[in-house]
C-alpha cells in the first residue's frame, strides 16, 4: 500500500508472505496463520499443537460441499477424521445445536485429547466453539473460518454462544482456539449476498479504528466487491490485526473490546424481533451502523460529514433486506436484552469521528427511539431520490 496527498492505495500483494498474527488470550498466545493457502497448512498447524487422540470436524452440510474437499486435503494424516455436520442457519444457532453436536461427538468416541475442527462461518464457530468449551468441560479447538465475516472478525477473540429466544448470544463463553487458519481462497464459493454481509463488520473494523483503511473502501469498495486478489490480500489481514489488536488487550470484553459492538445493539434487536430469519449478521450490522451514526449525530457526537460517509459506504454493499415494520418501542424492548446492558441501562458504541469509537450509557430513550422511528424513513427517502436521479 502507498499513499498519496492522504489518499492511500491497494498494491500489488502477490507477493507477500502469509501472515501470522498473534492473539493473547489468558490461557496463552494463540495465532491468526492469514493468506492465501493457508488451508494447506493445516495438518502442519495441527501437528505443531501436539498429538490428539481424534480430530473431530464440525461443518454444516453447505460449507462442507463447498470447501470439504480442500479441507480434508489440508489436514492430511488427520483426514479421517469424523465429519459432524449441522445445519448453520442464524435460527439454528442454539441449545438444541449444542446438545446435537456434543451428542454426536459422545457417539463418535470423542475424549478429553480430542481436537474439534470448526469450519464454516460465524454460526459454526460460534457453536462448535461452544460445544468444545462445554464438552468433557473443554477440547482442544481450531478455526477454519469460510465466510468473510469470520475470516476477519468472529473466529477472533474466543467469543463463543448461541441466542435465546429473549436475546442474541446470552449463553455462552471465552473460549480461545489453538490456531485459526484463514485462507481468501475458500471465499470463492461465497455467495454475493454472504460476501457483501462480511463486509460490513470490515467497514466496522474501520469506523471504529482506522480512518486510512476507511478511505480505501472508499476508493477500492469495486475492487472489494468483485473479490479482487490483491484488495483482499491486503484487507484480510489488516482487519484481523485491527480485532486482535484490541481483543489481546481487553480479552472478556470489561472495557475496550465493546467498541467492536459499533452498530451491534441496534443490529441485535433487529435480528431478534424478525426470529433471526430476515437478515445475515452483516445485514443487521449495516442497518445497526447507520442506526448508530444517526444516534452519534443526534447527540451532538458525530459530525455530520462522517455520517454521511459512513451511510454512503455501507449504501455501496448494495440492497438490504427491509427494516422491519414494527413500532420504535418493541425495537427498544428488545435492546433491553442486550449484553452490554448494565443495570437496565442501555448502552451504545459511538463514533465521534471516523477511525475512533467509544461507549457511552447515558443515552436518553427518546433520542433512541426518535432514531429508531426516522431511520429505516430516511432509508427509504434517501433511496428513492437515489433512483429518480439515475432512472
């Protein structure tokens, strides 16, 4: 990447080595092995954690089509493994998972030296995570993320859990991984709908910590949406060093680590109230950033240029799927049940200024739900002059 008169550009990257980005956790420094081919490193990143007495795959059945073949590849001496497959819906990112895979590995002769192999996206390492911090009260577990968003941000950090049907991951743990192996090339079979999801959490990435890698997307967002190499070749990585850098410093998520929940509260609520049904995570994290950018300028904390490029951004990933049609006050209910509420008190990650964010919990509930009321109304305005001035 060079830069020029402020305005910063994606090189060539052909060349650039794989990338191993380390992660602290309390139970000892892991690694993020990042770049292109990094699955066929698996059965050496495997056999440098130690010997395992079985290697126990968790996947759903569309993820294991998609990459089965290039994974089993990877682990090599490790590819009989056995294959636990669930489905990875949004919906099915619960108890009843847990119990399914837990069970199966009982059935499959899982031990107390066994490693679980999560590969997919968010839903199957949030799960098969949990269900190897849960299991004989914890197993070994690496990542191989598929998808975008957990390439960049939720195989990260040891956040594991599954929703409620009062609220979205309220039962779960910190449990790190020995090692997340993220690979571009698995994100081939992505569909545009996922890939355009996972970008959403990068824009978050830079909203809340990097104002350069900010007006990047702004210039390169055509490269990134036709998945160009060397775009993702330099942003990959770049966003994992952003999530690691701030989960290494506030591991359970006590002061720091909420600013990566920019957006999160409204996008939870929105998940919750549509029976986590209507929209990829990303696509609830588009709306709950402009929701939150609207929020940030109505008290006084956003600048009204930087809600304008925040909303003009996230606008390029293209459609989203409709706010629902619900009253201001059953959205806020339902923020009621998120995690970061303290004592009844909603709480909110703002941004004062793009490349910063910060908590704030002294929000007034008629701001939020006036935001709420004239959000998806803005949208949709906004929207419809877009089209008469290109139709």
């Amino acid at each position: 990447m060079r830069c020029q008169r402020g305005v910063c550009y994606i090189e060539n990257v052909s060349r650039m080595k794989m990338k191993r980005i380390p992660v602290k956790s309390s139970a000892g420094r892991y690694f993020v092995v990042s770049g292109a081919g990094a699955i066929r490193r698996s059965a050496q990143e495997i056999a440098a954690l130690g010997r395992f007495s079985s290697v126990h795959v968790v996947s759903s059945p569309k993820v294991w089509r998609a990459v089965g073949k290039s994974v089993q590849r990877g682990l090599g001496a490790s590819k009989r493994s056995s294959i636990h497959l669930f489905d990875d819906a949004e919906s099915a990112k619960n108890l009843r998972s847990v119990e399914r895979i837990t069970r199966s590995l009982c059935r499959a002769g899982a031990d107390r030296q066994s490693l679980v192999v999560a590969v997919g996206g968010g839903v199957v390492g949030d799960v098969a995570g949990f269900s190897a911090a849960v299991f004989l009260r914890g197993v070994k577990l690496v990542h191989i993320p598929t998808t975008l968003v957990s390439q960049v941000d939720s195989s990260i950090g040891g956040k594991t859990g599954v929703n409620l049907p009062e609220g979205k991951n309220l039962v779960g743990s910190f449990y790190p991984p020995q090692v997340v192996l993220t690979d571009p090339e698995l994100l081939r079979t992505l569909s545009d709908r996922e890939f355009r999801g996972g970008l959403a959490e990068v824009i978050k990435h830079a909203i809340i910590a990097d104002v350069e890698m900010f007006a990047i997307l702004e210039k390169d967002m055509d490269k990134v949406l036709r998945r160009d190499r060397q775009a993702l070749g330099f942003l990959i990585p770049r966003n994992v060093e952003i999530k690691a850098r701030v989960v290494s410093r506030d591991e359970r998520e006590s002061g720091l680590r909420e600013i990566l929940n920019f957006g999160h509260t409204f996008a939870h609520a929105l998940e919750s109230v549509t029976n986590y049904r209507r929209y990829q995570h990303g696509e609830a994290v588009a709306w709950g950033m402009i929701a939150a950018a609207f929020l940030g300028h109505e008290l006084g904390l956003t600048r009204a240029n930087d809600v304008s490029r925040i909303v003009a951004l996230i606008r390029r990933l293209g459609p989203l799927p409709p706010w629902p049609g619900l009253p201001a006050r059953a959205l806020l209910r339902a923020m009621r049940s998120d995690k970061k509420t303290r004592s009844g008190v909603l709480r909110f990650v703002l941004s004062p200024r793009i490349g910063e964010a910060r908590s704030y919990d002294t929000v007034p509930l008629h701001v939020v739900e006036r935001v709420l009321h004239f959000t998806p109304r803005l949208m949709s305005a906004s929207n419809k002059l877009s089209l008469r001035r290109h139709g």
